[in-house]
C-alpha cells in the first residue's frame, strides 16, 4: 500500500518552494546595491557623452 499523504501539507510545500525560486530570481535581478546602481548610471551617461561628442553634424 502506498504512504499515505497530507494534501495541505504538499501544497504549501509545493506553494514555499516556488516562492523561494521566484525570490531568488528577483534577488539575482534586482539586488545591486545603490552604489552599483549609480556607478553603472555614471558609466551609462559618460558613454552617451563620448558619443555625442563624437557625432558629425550634417
């Protein structure tokens, strides 16, 4: 005979594990720290700035 299981219990087992992958997922997508965030901000703007200079005008 085959063991004998709590539905509820599997569910919200079933339930915390998808939780857990879906915040590990937003921690890898969204955990930068604020000083990461404004450097690549910093390099995102000194990069347009370096190709603005450098455009010809027509």
């Amino acid at each position: 005979m085959g063991e004998i299981i709590n539905l509820n219990r599997a569910r919200k087992a079933r339930d915390k594990a998808e939780a857990r992958a879906t915040a590990a997922a937003n921690r890898a997508a969204h955990g930068r720290t604020k000083g990461e965030k404004t450097a690549a901000d910093a390099e995102r703007a000194r990069i347009q700035q370096l190709l603005d200079q450098s455009k010809r005008e027509d």
